[in-house]
C-alpha cells in the first residue's frame, strides 16, 4: 500500500458539491406555474406533460458549438418542443415561441439562483486547501457549467476549475484526468477523486491512477452496481471526506 501522503483532491461539481437535481427539480415546478399564468393558461396535467418532455430532452441533449448557435438557443428549442407536442394548435405559432423563450428564462435563473454552496460544504472546502490542492472537474457543455460554478462563487475555493466541455474528452477519459494533474503538478498516485457517478468520476478516477476513489452517493440513487465502477469508499455526503481522508492517510482502504 502507498502510503506517501495526499496532495491534492478532485472534486465533482453537480451533485458532489451543489445540488443540481434538486434546483433543476424546483425549476421545472417555476415554469409550471408560468404555464399556469400565462395565456392559454395550461392545465395541471398539460404542464405536467411540457416538464417531463422538456426534461427528457435535457437528459439526453447533444450540443456541438462548432455547429453554430448558442445552449441557449438549444433550450429554448426543448421548451418549444415540448409545448408544441402537448398543445398543438392551442395558440400561434408566435405565441408559442414567446412562451418558450419565457420558460427558459424562468426555468433557467430559477436553477442558478438555488445553485449554491452550502456554508458547511463552503468551510469544508476552505480548510481543505489548507492542506491539499483542490480541482475542481465537471463536465458539460462549457457556458451551462461556468455559469453554475459562477452561481456557486466557488472558483476562489479551488485552485484550478476544469469543465469539460473547454476539451476534446471529457470523464471517464484519461487524457482530461492527466490535464489536471499536469495543472497541479501531482503525480495521479498523490490524488483523490470525490464524485457522485459511478461511470464518470469514480471510473475515470481508477482508470486514472489516483490513490483513492469516493463515491458521493444519492440515497436515491439504485443500490445494483452491476457493470459500473467500484469506488474505494462510499459517503452520503461530501461532508464525510475528513474522515475519509484520515482513513487513506493511514492506508486504509473500505469497499463499501
């Protein structure tokens, strides 16, 4: 077992360290009351309809900037899908597209302005970096994730941020993993990686070489790990890591 001391610390943004699902979920309940308000004023069932697909969409959204356009602009088309398939010919297409880009603004600032750090998770971070070298890594498209990490106003908390959408790979890939290193200056075996994905952090985290891999787990998220990653340790919240951390200092290593 290596027992060379910890240098650095990887984290996870969405879910890790700020609670993305949860902002976007209060952000869908928003813009149901915006198509509840606003002219022709859908019904509970309807709106209920426009979300899901619009969060569908979400999930599985593919953005290439080189192909010209804005996130932005991709959203905004979510939205007016999704409106068009439950209430075509309910109101102009005008109409329509008006209502659309209202939805991802409200949609949109509701999300950033309940993504945050919270004083304990921002404490956490600061004394960590009293001892260790932070990094911050998500990935995504670049503009939606710098926007988060401003929103957040953590940037000052690490010393460097990495998004994945700036780079030609993303998580689980090697090449993005040995970027922050190279940024850091740490050899992979002096490094921990904190995150909430299975298939991204953790995966890319033990194909990477790093000393040790935590599991930041939803408590809603399915127990069945077939097929994906094991993490070397597992905590409910990204404020277990000190004692996760005094654990690997010492050598220990929990599968859990």
């Amino acid at each position: 077992m290596d027992r060379k001391p910890i240098e650095a610390i990887l984290f996870d943004l969405d879910n890790t360290l700020i609670q993305t699902t949860q902002a976007g979920r209060v952000a869908l309940e928003k813009t149901g009351d915006l198509l509840r308000k606003t002219p022709p004023c859908f019904d509970d069932v309807t709106i209920g309809h426009i979300t899901d697909k619009f969060n569908a969409k979400l999930l599985r959204e593919s953005f290439d900037a080189a192909a010209g356009g804005t996130i932005d602009e991709v959203r905004v088309g979510h939205w007016l899908q999704s409106i068009r398939e439950e209430a075509a010919g309910v109101c102009a297409d005008a109409c329509t597209r008006s209502l659309a880009a209202a939805c991802y603004g409200v949609w949109k600032s509701s999300r950033l302005e309940l993504l945050s750090l919270s004083p304990e998770t921002r404490a956490l971070l600061a004394e960590l970096r009293t001892r260790y070298k932070l990094l911050l890594l998500t990935n995504g498209e670049s503009q939606t994730q710098w926007e988060k990490v401003a929103a957040a106003r953590c940037e000052p908390l690490f010393d460097a941020v990495v998004v994945g959408g700036d780079h030609a790979e993303q998580k689980p890939a090697l090449s993005i993993f040995r970027h922050c290193f190279s940024m850091l200056g740490v050899e992979a075996g002096r490094c921990v990686m904190v995150g909430d994905s299975l298939d991204t952090d953790i995966l890319g985290g033990a194909g990477a070489g790093v000393r040790a891999t935590v599991w930041v787990q939803d408590p809603g998220a399915p127990r069945d790990r077939t097929g994906t990653a094991e993490p070397d340790y597992t905590v409910a919240t990204v404020l277990d890591l000190p004692g996760v951390l005094a654990r690997i200092e010492r050598g220990n290593v929990d599968l859990v």
